[in-house]
C-alpha cells in the first residue's frame, strides 16, 4: 500500500476493529473491503494507515451493508484501550486521568493529525473539558463518525481507566442525527448537538482521579516510544499542538509570535516556516485558540461578558464581539443563551 500523508490518515489497526465489528452484521471483509485497495491482512501491522478519503469510502458502505446509520456508536462502545497501541498503553500506566489526557493531547498526531485533542479547566465552574478540533476539512458523515466514536467511546475508556463511573456531558458539532435515541442511554452524561464545538465536559476533580493500573516504568517505556513515533512522522506535525498550548491566553494577555518561539527555542523564522509547512500559520492558530477559550468562558454564567473579552486579551467588548460573530455567527450573548437551552 502505498504511503498515506499522517495529517490525513489512519493506523491501519482502527480500521480492522472496525472491519470486525462490521463482521458481527454479518458483513464480510471483502464486501466491506471491496472496490479499495484496503487489503485485510495487512490491517494488522502497525505501520499500515488508511487515507480518509478510503475510510470515507469504507464508513459509507459500511452504513449501506449493516443497515446500521448508527455504527459509529457500536464503534465507541465496544472500544478498548489496546486499539490505541503505545498511546493506549502509556494512558493506562499514567498516575492520574490528568497525566493520561496530557498524554492523549501530545500524542494525539501519532495516530492522526486530522483531529487534535486539548484539556481546559475552568477554575471558575469546577470543570474541564475535552475539545475535539477539526485539523484538515472533513466530509460531514466522516465527522460525525470519529466524534460520535470518540465520545461514545469516553465512558468505556474512562471506567476502565479508573476502575469505577465516569460522567460527562457531551457537544457535538453537528445536527441531531435520526439514530440518536437508540443510543442515548449510552453517553455518558447529557448529550447536545449543533454546538459550535464538540467536547466533553466533566468534574474537574475526576482530572484527579488514580488510574487503577498506574505504572510509572511502564508509562515511561511507553512515553519514549509515542516519542519516536511522534518524531518519525515529521517535527512539523507537532508543532501546531505546542504553539497552541503556548498561545493560550494568561492573564488577560494573548502571548506573541516571538514568546512563543522563544519558548520553543527556536527562531520566529523557523516557527514561521514550520507552521507554514502544516498549512496554517500563528495569528490562524491563536484566533482559534481564543475562540475555543471563549466558548468555556461563555459557559460561566457568574463570568460578564465584559470580563471575558477582558480574559482573552481584547481592549474591549466590542472587538470580542465582533471577533464571536466571525467565528459563530452569533453574538456571545446569543450564544450563552442557546447554550442554556
């Protein structure tokens, strides 16, 4: 099989799980299969990745043959941690949900650079969240697939993780699907869509929670090699997580090109070359990271929305709230308002 570009692939081995699954419909790999140069067998060595324009194709037959609109949930619940090979078993020797997340959120590109993940707690409401970003533009049932199999998926991985209950609600960037309420009862929380972003929002203290499985050496081993494979699919491909990490917002002040470069230790020119290598380039990233910085701050009711445009670094309202309706559509007070409903 030919070599696939990592931002906008697959490990070939989430594909098999889901080949398997397709199997207890009673379709077979090769219907499943056919008319791709998907081959099978080779689904299970690690090194093999699916573009998602083939997964596109496989999801969309995959729907057609079961009569299931709806296999992306089954996907979800009947994931392991080992589908997620060295990040999988890192996440399960970590000490904390807190250390496993900040693993999932740096090594989130070793298994595709079309999603990425990113940890927000918010002090002010006692909670955090899960962000879910679109990194390359996805086909809409392509979307609604990984975002429906992650999150659905949330509550088996965070009970195996900690040995007991885990709840959060979820958003989901996207219309109501039809199929929704045979799987309800199965989110682990209250479940909303057509929001402007998708996340998972939770109890800040579960971010404290002991993994029953810790195992500090372990976790090292496993850490050193998410590193090599973080490093063999290219320096750039990171690159975007670390400045997003970096541009956040402190204290009411939006960090620089030029701290932020610093902070990476190397030059503005080098930064500059290497998120342009990634498509995208430091004033694209830190506009969405304010935007998704908004969305949680929007959901503070104790929080005025002057003093969220004052959290993000922005001189007054009305530049906040110009910036909100490029990005939504809508005003933030609009959307504080929906987001009650």
């Amino acid at each position: 099989m030919s070599k696939v570009d990592p931002q906008r692939s697959l490990p070939g081995t989430y594909v098999r799980e889901f080949v398997d699954l397709c199997g207890r419909f009673d379709v077979t790999p090769s219907e499943l299969l056919s008319g791709t140069s998907v081959d099978y067998a080779a689904l299970t060595d690690p090194a093999t990745r699916i573009s998602l324009d083939t997964l596109t194709r496989i999801g969309r037959r995959a729907v057609v043959l079961t009569g299931e609109p709806g296999i992306a949930f089954y996907m979800g619940l009947h994931m392991r941690i080992s589908w997620h090979g060295f990040l999988g078993f890192a996440a399960m020797t970590a000490s904390t949900v807190r250390e496993a997340l900040m693993l999932a959120e740096r090594y989130a590109a070793t298994k595709t650079g079309a999603l990425s993940l990113h940890v927000v707690e918010d002090e002010a409401t006692d909670t955090a969240s899960l962000l879910l970003e679109e990194r390359v533009p996805l086909a809409v049932d392509v979307r609604e697939f990984l975002v429906v199999a992650l999150f659905s998926g949330l509550k088996v991985l965070g009970e195996a993780l900690v040995g007991g209950p885990f709840r959060a609600d979820i958003d989901m960037a996207f219309p109501e699907p039809s199929y929704i309420e045979k799987f309800r009862a199965f989110v682990p929380g209250e479940i909303r869509f057509d929001r402007p972003v998708s996340r998972a929002t939770f109890a800040r203290s579960f971010l404290d929670r002991p993994i029953v499985s810790a195992d500090p050496i372990a976790m090292q081993l496993a850490r050193d090699q998410c590193e090599r494979e973080l490093a063999a699919i290219g320096p750039s491909l990171g690159i975007v997580d670390q400045v997003r990490k970096l541009a956040r917002p402190v204290d009411g002040s939006m960090p620089g090109i030029d701290e932020v470069a610093q902070r990476l230790h190397v030059s503005t020119r080098t930064l500059k070359r290497r998120l342009a290598e990634r498509e995208t380039t430091f004033s694209e990233i830190a506009e969405n990271v304010r935007h998704n910085e908004a969305l949680i701050l929007l959901g503070d009711p104790r929080l005025a929305i002057d003093d969220v445009a004052a959290k993000l670094g922005y001189s007054d309202t009305a530049n906040f709230a110009r910036a909100f309706r490029r990005w939504t559509g809508t005003t933030p007070g609009a959307y504080r308002t929906r987001a009650k409903g």
